[in-house]
C-alpha cells in the first residue's frame, strides 16, 4: 500500500488542497488516512480508483467492466488500471502540448484530442497517458510525412 502525502495527491489530481479536504468530507473522494500527528495520506489506489471512476463517467462505461479508452488507457473490471494516472489542468495541458487554451477546444471538438474528465463541480482534467498518447501520434504522424527533396550537387567553389 503506498501512501500519497497532501503534496503527491495535489499533483496527482490537480485539485487543491481546500477542495481534496472538502471532497472528502462531503464523500465525493477517497478519505485521508491520519498517519499521526497532523499528518494525513491518501492511499494511491484509492485515488487511482476515483480517477478510474471519473473516465468511466466521462466515457459512459458501466460499472465492473474492462475499458480501453480512445488514448490507449485500460481499466480493468475492479476499477484499476495498470498504470499511475494522474490528471492534469488545463495550463499544464497548454504547457505540454505547446498548444493555446483555445486550440485545445478546438481539438476536442474535432475529436482530435482526448477529451477532458470532469472532476468536481465545474472543474476538469486530463489524463496524463491519454495527453502523452496524443503527443506520441502527433510526432508519429510528423516523422512519416515526405520532406523536400534537395538536390544531390554541391554549390561551385568560387
């Protein structure tokens, strides 16, 4: 069991610290774990299950099924992944890919990027591995395109 410490959660889910405390609370996010003292964790399964959670919401999968996502992120039937997710907000999306906050929309609306998972009220994230995917298909995609044919002489000497 690994323990994720008020810093590692915050970069996990890219929610702060007031809204993982009220989350919390309210029973919208796994609990923390008093490890003595003030310190609290959050259990890194937990949170992987809740981020889970918010994929299966987003893509409208049944609860206790496999799922692969569009981006190449399974979610096996227990609500686990075989992979650390972590979410990202929209600025570390921007910083990333390079990419302005509108071109972002623009691309999701094309169904050319992956789609963001809502998180709590009106906030959302994307997922890491699916941002990371899409990065990987853009440079793919790149390399195999034709460059300009230059000619085989060298210039004169003078």
């Amino acid at each position: 069991m690994r323990i994720l410490r008020l810093r590692d959660a915050i970069h996990t889910t890219g929610l702060g610290r007031s809204s993982l405390y009220k989350y919390s609370r309210l029973g919208k996010f796994p609990s923390a774990t008093t490890l003595g003292g003030m310190s609290v964790g959050w259990n890194a399964t937990a949170i992987n299950r809740w981020i889970a959670e918010r994929i299966r919401d987003r893509d409208q999968v049944p609860e206790g099924s496999n799922h692969v996502t569009p981006w190449a992120v399974t979610i096996i039937e227990d609500g686990t992944c075989e992979i650390d997710l972590r979410i990202l907000r929209i600025r570390q999306v921007m910083a990333l890919t390079g990419l302005a906050r509108a071109t972002v929309y623009k691309y999701i609306n094309e169904r050319d990027f992956p789609r963001p998972v809502p998180l709590t009220g009106s906030a959302v994230g994307w997922i890491e591995a699916e941002v990371k995917q899409w990065l990987t298909k853009c440079c793919a995609s790149a390399a195999t395109e034709q460059a300009p044919e230059r000619p085989n002489t060298l210039p004169e000497a003078a």
